[in-house]
C-alpha cells in the first residue's frame, strides 16, 4: 500500500496537476484583492495629502 492518499482512483500527476492549477488560482484571485486594497490605500493617502493642504489654507 502506497503512502501517498487515494484521490479516487487519479494518479498522483493528475493530483499535482489539479493542485497546482488550484493554488495557481488562489493565487491570482489573492493578488486580485491586494491590487484593490493598495488602490483604496493610496486613495485614502491621496485625500489625505489633499485635505492637509488645503486645511492649512483656511
């Protein structure tokens, strides 16, 4: 008996193979999210720079 688990009858190149797109995609889906949360940051530093300067204007 193998070591390795049975994945319904796949051999393991077809398990490494679905592992690898898996995590391929979580990947993409979390580089996704960081984009948008560095653009919101940056936004938000953005309107922060903005609102100093014309806060010591009034």
């Amino acid at each position: 008996m193998s070591s390795s688990k049975n994945y319904g009858g796949r051999d393991e190149s077809e398990v490494f193979k679905r592992k690898s797109l898996s995590s391929q995609k979580q990947r993409k889906k979390m580089a996704h999210i960081l984009q948008w949360v560095l653009y919101v940051l940056a936004i938000l530093v953005l309107a922060a720079c903005v609102f100093t300067f014309f806060a010591g204007t009034i």
